[in-house]
C-alpha cells in the first residue's frame, strides 16, 4: 500500500507571489466560495466540487473543459448555429479569465459535489480563526485495500476537525438521489460497503494519517494565517452525511435505511437541505457514541 501523504513543503510558500492566488483565489477562499486543498507535493483549489485548478510549485494547470469558453453574443439564447462556431475562443490567461473558469466549471458541477461544497464556508481561514469545528479536508484518496472490491482508490468525501478536542472525523456524503443509498428490501445497500471500507482505512492508517495531517496544518496556517492545532486522535467510524431531499422523500430514506436497519451500528446524518446545516451539528451527530 502506497503512503498517504499530505505535505507541499515550500510550494506553499511560493503561493504568496502567484496574482493568480493573492488576488483571485485568496478572496474566493476568505468567501467561502473555494475550498484550497494541499496534497502529495501540490495544491488543489474546488469550487462547486469541481478542482477549479492545481498548483505544482511550477505553474497552475485546469481542466481542458473549463478553458474553452465561448464567446457570447448580445442574445438570451444559449444556442448557437453552425456559423458561430468559428466565435468560439479559448481562455489565454488563467488571471484574466478567471471568472470564466469557474463559469465554466459550475456548469459541469454535480448535484452531489455542490452540496458538500456548501461546507467550503467553514475551512479555516482568518473570519472563522476562533471558530471550533472546521472542513479540513475534501476527497481523501487511499490506496484500496482490496478485501471487499477491486477498485484502486477509496476515496472519503470529507474531513471535519474539532480544533478543541483535536479529532478528526471522516464523512461520506451521499445526494438522495445516489443510487448507492437505495437497495432491496432483506439486502444492505452498498454504502454499508463503503464505510465498512472506510472504517478499515482509518483503522490501518491512522497515526500516518494523524502525522500527515499534524505537518499539513502547519502549512495551512502559515498561509492562512490560522490556528489548527496538532491533531491527536481520530474517531474510529467513518459518518454517513444524506442530504438534498424533500419531506415525502424522507419518509423513503427513513423506511429504506433506518426502520430496516440498515445503518444499525453506524453514524449518519440527514437534513434535506444542506444550506440550512451546520459544521457543528454534522460533527456531533456523527462523534456521538455508538
């Protein structure tokens, strides 16, 4: 198994003399509006769940997707005929055209990956610096342990942090619609699987995962200036967040994965719209004890 690593030793640094993040991302990140991740060696930047751009110490790259941006005429319509294609331009300057990017990428966005981005507003930045409950992280990757499936990778969606207790809490998200929530009646759905894996992957990892991220949140604070203290300990079990639904579809979610069982012996979190949430109820619905 590959190491988990979470350290951009002196590429942090070099953030502060990129326009691109001082005057651009930097504001977005105060706002809450993107969310900066640090990784094995190099940054990543999300909005709306989309990695809006990466950053190697070297230079900032995006997503082809999000570079081509069309030309707009004085129209309403969003529709264009076959002799306005040769309108279509690329974006030649990231600082330039950073609005277009994240245009761009919010219309790629996914139902799933917005709402967890309504999080972004508690990552620690200076405004919330005495805040105790943050969004640490987002999209952990492990190498799979391969005992249940064959996939390479499992990746958690988020990472809480109570700066009080110095306690980290993993979290997979799941939109109603995700068809992973749903199974038939006598049979588990394959979230079960998921955290059953995830549980595991913290289980195996954990003091690197505790050293990786002691070392990360030093460089986070030194650009952020903020006050992440050293974390000491994990909780064991992986939560289950569940969000974006209606009234009547709770009577669904409540049927099909409580009052079967389901999740018996597991932490989860429902609120069916994620706007009205909050970091410290999500983190102390999912810490209480089994």
């Amino acid at each position: 198994m590959g190491e988990f690593r979470r350290q951009a030793k002196n590429l942090v640094s070099k953030l502060e003399s990129q326009k691109l993040f001082t005057e651009r991302l930097m504001p977005d990140i105060e706002k809450g509006e993107v969310f900066f991740a640090i990784r094995d060696g190099y940054c990543s930047f999300y909005y709306k769940g989309c990695s809006l751009f990466k950053y190697d110490g070297k230079s900032f790259s995006t997503h082809y997707k999000y570079a081509f941006v069309p030309a707009r005429k004085k129209t309403d319509s969003d529709y264009i005929d076959e002799s306005s294609l040769g309108e279509m331009r690329i974006v030649t300057c990231f600082y330039q055209g950073y609005q277009d990017i994240k245009k761009q990428a919010k219309l790629y966005a996914k139902e799933e990956a917005t709402g967890v981005s309504t999080l972004y507003k508690n990552a620690p930045r200076r405004e919330n610096i005495q805040d105790r409950y943050f969004l640490v992280d987002i999209e952990i990757a492990f190498d799979a342990t391969n005992d249940i499936d064959d996939k390479k990778n499992d990746r958690i969606d988020i990472l809480l942090y109570d700066n009080i207790k110095r306690e980290l809490l993993f979290c997979e998200a799941k939109h109603f619609s995700n068809k992973e929530l749903w199974s038939k009646s006598g049979k588990k759905p394959s979230v079960v699987q998921q955290i059953i894996k995830y549980n595991r992957q913290i289980e195996i990892n954990e003091k690197m995962i505790i050293s990786e991220y002691t070392e990360m949140f030093k460089e986070y604070n030194s650009l952020m200036r903020t006050d992440l203290k050293a974390p000491k300990e994990i909780q064991k079990s992986c939560g289950l967040y569940v969000f974006g639904y209606d009234g009547q579809q709770q009577k669904k979610l409540n049927q099909l994965l409580i009052d079967d069982g389901s999740l018996d012996g597991y932490k989860y979190r429902f609120i069916g719209n994620p706007q009205k949430g909050t970091i410290k109820s999500l983190f102390e619905e999912l810490a209480k004890s089994d």
